[in-house]
C-alpha cells in the first residue's frame, strides 16, 4: 500500500477531525443534493399537472423507471463508494481506484441493457407498471426519454457516491445541483412555450442528467479526485466484482424494491380510478422531498463511518451514529409537524380543483407524517450496517421498509379497508421496519464495544511491555 502523501490532510481530517463537523459539513452538500433532485421530480409532476389528472398519474406510473435506474445506478454506486471509503481509510489509493473504475463501467453497461429492454417493450412495460389505458399514452411518451438517459444517469449515481465515499461532498453537490436547476427552467420551456407536453419534461430531465453526468466526469479527469478513473483499471477478477455488489446489494434492496412498491401501489391506486393514481403520486413525490432530507444527511454519515471503521476508530463510528440520530430526530418531527399541518395546501399545489385527489392525497399524506418521526433510526441503521460491510444485515433492513412489509401489505389492506388501505400501507410499513431495526442494533453495538474493548487491551499490554 502506497502512502497518500498529497492526500494525507483528507485522512487525518476523516479520522481525527470532529465528528459532528464533519457529518454536518459533508451532508449539507448531500442535503442540497438531495433536495435539488426531489425538487426537479417534483416540478415535473407540479407542470405535467396542469396537463390533466390522467398526465399527473404517469408522472408517477414512470417514477417506478426512474427507480429501477437509481437501483441500479445506487447499486454500483453505493458498492464501490462504501468499499473506496474503506480502503482510503487503511491507505489503499491502488485498491481504491481499482474498484472505483470497476463500479463506473459496470454501471455504463448495465444502463444500457435497461435502455435497450425498455424501449423494444416500451407499452408492455408501462402496463406492467400500472398505467391504465388513459394513462398509457403518456406514460410512454414520457418514458422513452428516461430510458434513452438510462446508462448516463446510473454512471453518474456510481460518480456522486464515488465522490461522497472519499469525503468530496461538495463536489457532488456541484454536479447535481447544477442538472436538477436547469431541469427546473427546461421544464416550463419544454412542456409550454414549446408545446412538447408530457414528453417536454422528459427531454428537460434528460439533458440536465447529461450536463451532471459530463461535470461530474470532469472532476475525476481533472484531478480533483483522489480516486482515479480509467478503463485500463477495470478489474475482472471475481471477488472484486462480487465485493462491489454485496455492498452496494442493500441500496438494490432500498431502490429496487421502492420501484417495486411504487408499481404494487400504482396498480392497488389504479382500482380506485385515475384520481387514486395521481394523488398518491403527488404523495410520493412530497415524502420523497422530506425523506430526502434524511437520506442526505444519512449519505454525509457513511463516508464518516466507512473512514473511521477501516482505520479501526470504533468508538468514533458510535459517535457518528447517536450524533446523526438525534440530529435527524429534532428536524424530521420538525417537519412531520409542518406537513401535518399544511397538508392540504401541499396537495393543492398539484390538483386543488380535483375533490378526489385532493380528499385522497389529504389523508395520505397526514398519515405518512405521523411516522416520518420514525425515519432517522430507520435510514441511519441501514446505512451503518452498509457502511461497515455488514451486507446481509442492510440488505434485510433496507428490503424491509418497502418490500418485506410494504408489499404483502399493499396486496392485504385495499382488499379489506378499500382506498384507505392504499393510503395506510406505507405508514404501517415504515412502523414495522422502525421496530425491526432495534434487534440489530444492540448487537452491532455490542460487537463494536468488544472490539474497543480488545484494542484498549493490547494498548495497555504493550504500554506494560515498554
């Protein structure tokens, strides 16, 4: 293993450096990220809206594409930036870009498999999502661009995590913002002043997932990374492959089964009529704005996390964990409060002159506000378990929230409470999950206490000897 030499600050600052500093000042810039990307998806819906309720539902009918994209892109992504933080903190730049190089092609590859399979059954596709057949047209109109982007914008998910796993936040945020804003000023261009409709949000999210992707790349081609990129990196041996895509398996787990969860409640939606369809569309977009908040956060822990569990700093790997749990507590119930309280206003930026929608999405969105307290524990326990390697562990908590719980519950209460059991499936399945994570818990806490205990043991062995 070579030694950082230029890179040594951005080790001792990972490892030495104050853990509250450093979690806040590595996921604001995943915070804004966040947020800059959920805000773009929620334009999309707030200017396809004004195109019919019909159109509002296959903004959601194609969030379940974007998913599967993300799945894919978070997969590759999540896999090598975890497994890159790790190395970085044992001082392994030869490993680290191996791996990184890896996880970036790998992710171009697989993009474009999704592109080519999406296209050639592009309707049957979109009924298998759940579009209707008033939504289908637009559905796939709007569908056929997202795919077209599908393997630029899986490689730039491996590139943001790649970036936030070796403590280069800012940078990342950089790339995304900049998309997510000019995706908010296509929008209106594209679908009104140029009459594209529908298929005007989807070439806006297009280019702006292109223009993240080329200044993402440029960040790694300009040197402003410590990994490096290349294709003369790419390694095919088996274990590395394999390493990158246990890790990365429970954010598979989280986006996969978030696009199989929104297609189980597009379909349940879809008995109830077209105004089911759109308003827990609209739901989805605004809990997927506040729990991004969250995830943000949770993305500036990891690298944290990973740094100081590949140099052996148990004890900071604790701290990191309770500091970001209380912190996410105080702002999530800060939040779950507001959205509780102006939930009706928040729906009626989407359809207000539609009375079933807005009934529907009023509920379901007071519902989800009650547990949103619930989502710090929740979000912070999978990525702990994922960021220290604990593969089987996240990827049965991550499956847990929308697929262990949320599934066999989407199919169970519509078919005994009608609608409200649509709107109540997720609340009840974030409960579950808040509870199942608990067992885990204990014993990870229990494990790294041992280990602390063991190295202060061998401190004190060898102070004895000296």
């Amino acid at each position: 293993m070579k030694p950082f030499e230029a890179d040594d600050k951005q080790y001792v600052k990972m490892t030495t450096g104050s853990i509250s500093k450093l979690i806040i000042s590595l996921s604001i810039p995943t915070i804004i990220s966040m947020l800059v990307t959920s805000i773009y998806n929620m334009a999309d819906t707030f200017f396809v809206s004004k195109l019919g309720t019909s159109a509002t539902g296959a903004v959601g009918i194609v969030f379940s594409v974007m998913a599967l994209i993300q799945a894919i892109g978070f997969m590759l992504g999540s896999g090598s930036g975890n497994i890159v933080s790790r190395l970085l903190g044992r001082q392994d730049e030869e490993g680290a870009d191996q791996v990184a190089s890896t996880g970036f092609f790998l992710a171009l590859a697989l993009g474009a498999l999704l592109m080519i399979f999406g296209l050639l059954f592009l309707n049957p596709f979109m009924r298998l999502l759940g579009a209707t057949e008033t939504i289908l047209p637009y559905a796939r109109d709007y569908a056929q661009y997202i795919l077209f982007g599908a393997p630029i914008m899986c490689a730039s998910f491996v590139l943001n995590n790649l970036l936030r796993g070796q403590g280069r936040a800012s940078l990342a945020m950089i790339g995304i913002a900049f998309g997510g804003v000019l995706n908010i000023i296509l929008d209106p261009v594209l679908i009104f002043t140029f009459e594209m409709g529908i298929s005007g949000a989807a070439v806006a999210t297009l280019i702006s997932q292109v223009i993240s992707f080329l200044i993402l790349l440029y960040f790694f081609m300009a040197g402003k990374s410590i990994v490096r990129l290349s294709i003369r990196k790419i390694s095919y041996e088996f274990h590395i492959c394999k390493s990158i895509l246990s890790n990365g398996f429970p954010s598979l787990c989280r986006q996969g089964l978030a696009s199989l969860a929104t297609i189980a409640l597009n379909i349940n939606a879809g008995f109830h009529g077209d105004a089911a369809v759109a308003a827990m569309s609209v739901v989805s977009r605004i809990f997927m704005l506040i729990v991004s908040v969250m995830i943000g956060f949770g993305q500036g822990f990891m690298p944290v996390v990973g740094f100081n569990y590949g140099a052996g700093k148990y004890r900071r790997v604790k701290e990191a964990f309770w500091f970001s749990v209380k912190t996410g507590l105080v702002f999530m119930t800060f939040l779950s409060l507001c959205g509780f309280l102006f939930s009706e206003q928040l729906i009626g930026l989407f359809r207000k002159d539609d009375a079933q929608v807005m009934a529907i999405g009023v509920l379901a969105c007071r519902l989800q506000c009650i547990v949103l307290p619930l989502q710090p524990v929740m979000v912070l326990s999978n990525m702990l378990f994922q960021s220290i390697g604990k593969s089987w562990q996240a990827s049965l908590l991550s499956s847990a929230r929308q697929g262990i719980y949320f599934l066999p519950l989407i199919i169970i209460l519509p078919r005994i409470f009608g609608v409200l059991g649509v709107q109540m499936t997720q609340p009840i399945a974030d409960l579950l999950t808040f509870i199942t994570c608990f067992p885990f818990l204990i014993k990870l806490f229990k494990e790294l206490n041992e280990k602390e205990l063991y190295q202060n043991h061998i401190k004190d062995c060898s102070a004895t000897d000296t």
